[in-house]
C-alpha cells in the first residue's frame, strides 16, 4: 500500500458521495425545499467537487507528476504556488505508516460493490475497479 494509492481510494470514496450527493438532488427537484436549503445542498456539492480535485491533484503529487503538468491541468501559471498550497497535505501523506495505510483504506470492496451496484450499460465493464488499485502498491 503507497500514500498514492490510498489516495485513489479516498478520492473514489468522494466521487462515490458525489453520486449519491447528485441523485438525491434529482430525486428532490420537485420537493418543496426553501432557497435556502436548495443553496445550502447545491454548495454541498461544490465543496465535494473541490474536494475531489485536491484529492486527484494529492494522488498525481504522491505519484511524482512533475508540478509544471499539475499547474497546467488546473490552469494555473505558477507550479511554485501549487506545490507550496498541497505541500503539507502530500507530506501528512507521505508520512503515514504502513498499518495506518492500510487501515484506512479498509472497505475498499465496499466501493467496488456499489460501482456494481449502479453501473450503467455506457460505465467501464469492472467487477472490481477499486480493489484492484491494491495490486498496483
């Protein structure tokens, strides 16, 4: 297990909530909700798009891309800066220990159960997407 490819497995996590996060806001559109709580759900799911940009930028980081090609997928001009706004997460990430790696990421094959679970006819055709980035470590 590398801090990259927990990483991975943190952000299919997000991107799993974000799904959820999205068909509950289908299934409400027609609900009476104030502006209020249609904004405040709205803003949830921005902040767990930005969330699942950091953890995408975190696993490219922990995986050695060069921060020229980072700053240039986030349209960004200067490298130095974000290298120095994820400086601390990449080491909090690169100093976990081996036990804490690994324990973190347990539950793994629940996610891969739930990509069965909601593929569609047009999804890659996985039984086990998520687990498999454990044999990549």
């Amino acid at each position: 297990m590398t801090p990259e490819i927990l990483a991975r497995i943190t952000l299919a996590r997000a991107e799993r909530d974000l799904s959820d996060l999205a068909r509950a806001a289908v299934g409400t559109a027609a609900a009476a909700a104030s502006p209020t709580e249609r904004i405040r759900a709205a803003r949830r799911s921005r902040q767990l798009v930005n969330e699942i940009v950091d953890l995408t930028v975190l696993a490219a980081a922990l995986a050695g891309t060069p921060w020229e090609e980072i700053a240039r997928s986030l349209s960004r001009r200067d490298p130095g800066t974000v290298e120095a706004e994820y400086a601390d997460a990449v080491a909090e990430w690169k100093a976990m220990s081996q036990e804490d790696l690994v324990a973190a990421a347990a539950g793994a094959e629940d996610l891969d159960a739930w990509y069965v679970r909601h593929r569609e006819d047009y999804d890659p055709d996985e039984e086990s997407p998520v687990t498999d980035l454990l044999n990549l470590g």
